[in-house]
C-alpha cells in the first residue's frame, strides 16, 4: 500500500508558487487552505524479506554507489534481502521527473537545494526522520538548505555549489587577497586584472550580503523584500553605490562571464577571479603550483571594511513519501550521505562535503577549491529570491559599470534597484 503524505501544514501561498511553477494548475491562497498530512517515517519499523528499492541518479556516479549499496548491504545483512537498483536521472531535472508522476516507483533521488520548496509543496518529500543526528553530523549552512520551517526533509551530501576567489601565488600573497584594495593595487602595479561576472545576481549579491542590509523572498514564495535602499544605519544603500562604482572604475577590474576569466587566465591578463569549484581544474592547468583559492575578501565601503558574502548551494538527498519501503529508503539514504560515503565522493568525484568531519579532514583541506568553498560558506546565503531580482540586478549593474552615464542621484539609482526586486509580479 502506498505510504500517505508527511505531515505538514504548508501554507498555501508556498503551495501555488511551487505547483504553478511544475506545470499543475494553478492554485489560489483561498483554495489551497492548509492541509495535514500524515507523517509515516515516525517509530516505523524495518521490514524483513524481500526489500527492492530504486536510485535516481547520473550515471557519472553509478560505479561509486553501486559500491556503497554494497557496503549499506553488508552493513544490514541478514535483516532483509536487498535489491536495488539505479535508474538515471540529472539532479537538475529531478523536480520535472518526480512531479510529472509523483507515484513514480523511485524510492531515493537528488536534487540541489533550490529544488526543495516546490518538493515540499507537491508532498513529494518523505520527513527524516532522525532529524538532530543529521543535524549534528552537518555544517549548519548545508542543514539549513535542507530545512523548512524547522522541519528536516533532506539529507545534506556535499556543500560546494558557492563561489570564492581564485588567485595567482605568483603575484598575489595570503595577505593581498584579504581585500579588494590590495588585490586591486598589485594588479594595477603589474598591468593585471581581477575577474568578475559582475552582471550576474548571483555574484552581485557578494557586495551587500555582509552589511547587514537584508534580502530575501516573502511568504508568498514569489515576492521579494530588499531594504538595500536604506537610509540608515552604520552602511547604508547609497555607501554601497558608491563603493561599487569605485571598485567597477578601476582598470584593474575587469565585469566579464567565468568563461572569460578563464581565458583571461590563459592569457596571463588574469591574476584573480570569482568562480566556484567548476573552473578550478582549468585554472590549476595553467597556475599549476601557484594556483590559490580562498574565501572573499573584504572591501570598503562607507570607510570600514566589508566582508564578501555569497549565494551558497548544496546537493540534497530525498526519499519519496510514496516509496512501498519508506523506513530502507531513509536507512538507505542516511547511509549514502554519512561520514564515510561522503569522504569516498570527494576522493572520486571532488565533491565537497557537507558532514563537519568529511570537511575537516587534511585531505579535504589540501585541495584549494575545496577548502574555499567550505570557508566562504561561513559568509554565505542559501539561494531563496524571486525570479524579478535577477533582471533588477542586471539593470543595476550594467548603470554602475557604465559609471551612472545619466548622472542619477545615488539613493534614486538605489530605491529604483529596490522596487524592481520588491515588484509584484501580478499586473
């Protein structure tokens, strides 16, 4: 018999934005009144027999977990008879599959963090259900990516999906890259550039993340609330402004896409970048021993210095609340997230880890990239914005880099920035 939803009161807004977003018809807050569920994952016990359990997954991974269903089998021999498949599946499209028919016969998948609402609103999410061990044995940042409303969802498998700076040794020392302005001056004393994709929302949001000005998405689920206009307070919106257009005036920073940093890179034009995990085997090819990546640095605004925030992403794994075997898909999938399988996706497949120890381990720590990501995490922000922030700030930025050429008052500039994110999107 099929396993009833998780219990959970979801709000309704939340419901229309994620059901209307994977093509069911659309709900209104009136019609989608909140409605329970029943949690079964709570004290259900094992079953013994015959156990068939199915994996979404890419097939870049399947020789990996085929071995860790080896070990999980191993590990609960002779409690059941295991048999469990792989079937394909890009984590990008997850939502798509699973949500076309939420009866699917997969047990686990998974999905990157900015999935997870719309799986919650659809029911397809089975509750974990040893919530504080999974909480314990995970950076704070990866769990909060898994959470809603308090509640645990997911299991948290890797946290490398952010940016940082990548530098060049043979320039740029540990000490210059603390802040922008001494990474800038080296650059300038040596005709050089730093990189960024300024343009991007996703970068941008580096710049106002630590000053305490805040972001974020309304309980409606579509909306934004951004008070990056503000006009008091130790920084305010206009500070910001300001910065921006000096650090974007100096001919040693370079707005430009990650493809052309890398290119920048092999041209030797480039000597520091932000970009994530994805660009650092191209970049170790040509710095070799000299390549380098940390955390953000710091800049200055309104005379202080600011720590570069960032836009944080983390893999996530679920059990569907329909699965015939929910309490072996939550074993299952406990077990392919923990400590040790962690640690065996960073040795084959130099994914981050989310689990504290798996990141703290000396051979984690000996890769830059990896090492970077974890540390920049600490200024970081799980990605939850309405899709009118992105062309807001594509706006913005083009202004700023073009130096304001219409001459608009800053704190106009900023409050025509704000209402664009903060638009409602019904016209």
């Amino acid at each position: 018999m099929k396993k009833k939803l998780i219990a959970l009161l979801l709000s309704g807004s939340v419901l229309t934005m994620a059901l209307s977003g994977c093509g069911s018809s659309q709900l209104t807050e009136e019609n989608a009144a909140e409605e329970e569920v029943v949690d079964t994952t709570q004290g259900q016990e094992l079953p013994s027999g015959k156990v068939e359990l199915t994996v979404w997954a890419e097939e870049n991974s399947y020789d990996m977990l085929e071995g860790m269903f080896e070990t999980f089998k191993q590990e609960y021999a002779g409690q059941a008879e295991f048999d469990i498949k792989l079937a394909p599946q890009a984590d990008a499209q997850t939502k798509e599959g699973l949500l076309a028919d939420i009866h699917n016969e997969v047990d686990i998948f998974t999905i990157p963090d900015d999935q997870l609402f719309t799986m919650i609103a659809a029911g397809a999410l089975s509750l974990v259900p040893n919530p504080d061990k999974i909480r314990n044995e995970n950076v704070e940042e990866a769990v909060t990516a898994a959470t809603y409303k308090d509640t645990l969802f997911a299991y948290p498998y890797t946290a490398d999906n952010g940016y940082f700076l990548y530098y060049d040794k043979n320039y740029l020392t540990e000490t210059d890259v603390q802040t922008l302005d001494g990474i800038l001056a080296v650059a300038e004393e040596n005709g050089k550039a730093i990189s960024m994709d300024f343009g991007s929302g996703w970068y941008l949001y580096s710049f106002f993340g630590g000053t305490g000005m805040e972001l974020g998405l309304n309980e409606d689920g579509v909306t934004n609330y951004c008070d990056w206009n503000r006009t008091e307070g130790t920084i305010k919106g206009v500070d910001v402004a300001e910065a921006l257009l000096k650090i974007t005036s100096n001919p040693s920073f370079v707005e430009q896409s990650e493809e052309k940093f890398v290119e920048g890179v092999k041209s030797g034009t480039v000597i520091a970048g932000i970009s994530g995990v994805w660009s650092a085997e191209q970049i170790k090819q040509v710095w070799g021993e000299d390549y380098g990546a940390c955390k953000l640095p710091t800049y200055t605004c309104a005379g202080q210095q600011v720590q570069m925030s960032s836009f944080t992403g983390y893999k996530l794994m679920g059990v569907n609340a329909y699965s015939d075997q929910v309490a072996w898909a939550h074993k299952l999938a406990e077990w392919l997230t923990n400590e040790q399988n962690q640690t065996i996706r960073f040795e084959q497949n130099s994914q981050g880890p989310s689990n504290i120890k798996a990141a703290a381990s000396d051979a984690v720590r000996k890769v830059p990239a990896i090492a970077a990501v974890i540390e920049q995490g600490k200024y970081g922000k799980v990605q939850r914005i309405g899709a009118l922030y992105w062309e807001s700030c594509l706006t913005f930025a083009d202004t700023i880099v073009a130096g304001n050429p219409e001459g608009k008052p800053l704190q106009q500039l900023m409050d025509d920035f704000v209402s664009g994110i903060t638009a409602s999107t019904i016209q």
